[in-house]
C-alpha cells in the first residue's frame, strides 16, 4: 500500500513511486488510504464526498449500485474515481 501524498505533488517519494501523488492515485489507493486509515497512508488535506448511487426498479428491487469519490476545492470537483469495485466501494454500500 502507498501513501497519498497531496494533489500535484513532486517528491522524492513520489518520484520513486514509495508514494503517489493525489493526480495520480488510483481507485485501489484511495480505497485502502480510507479503509486502512490507522496506518495513516492519507497525506493529502484534502476534502472528499462519496456518493452512492443505486438504481431502483419496483419489480426488480436493486438494479445497480454504483460508488463514486470526489476531491473537491472550494466546492468544486477536481477529480472523480469509481470506486465500486475496491474495498470502501463494497464497505460503503452494503448494510
Ligand atoms: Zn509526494
């Protein structure tokens, strides 16, 4: 598991791929910096909405259900990943 390190970061860490830089994270790493979170792995300051979306039909019940994480600055979304199928997709959208 990597540490995230802020947006746009350049660091040796980063660099040399000991860390990963927010720009770049993968869903996989957002996923274990949030589950794992003793392990302290999340540098970013940064601000996240996770959102569930989940279709419903009266016939069928639960269609589909879908996981999405943004970084937001001042209330803007910079980037989104779908985190469905990582560990906080599943953790999230199961009661
Ligand atoms: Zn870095």
């Amino acid at each position: 598991m990597r540490q995230v390190d802020p947006f746009g970061c350049g660091c040796t860490e980063c660099v040399t791929g000991l860390s990963v830089p927010l720009h770049e994270a993968t869903a996989e790493d957002i996923s274990n910096m949030i589950v794992h979170d003793d392990l302290e792995l999340n540098l970013t300051d940064a601000y996240f909405k996770i959102t569930v979306i989940a279709d419903w039909h009266q016939d069928f019940g639960l269609m589909n259900k879908r996981v999405m994480m943004d970084y937001r600055v001042d209330e803007t979304t910079v980037r989104v990943w779908d985190m469905t199928d990582t560990q906080l997709g599943w953790e999230v959208s199961t009661p």
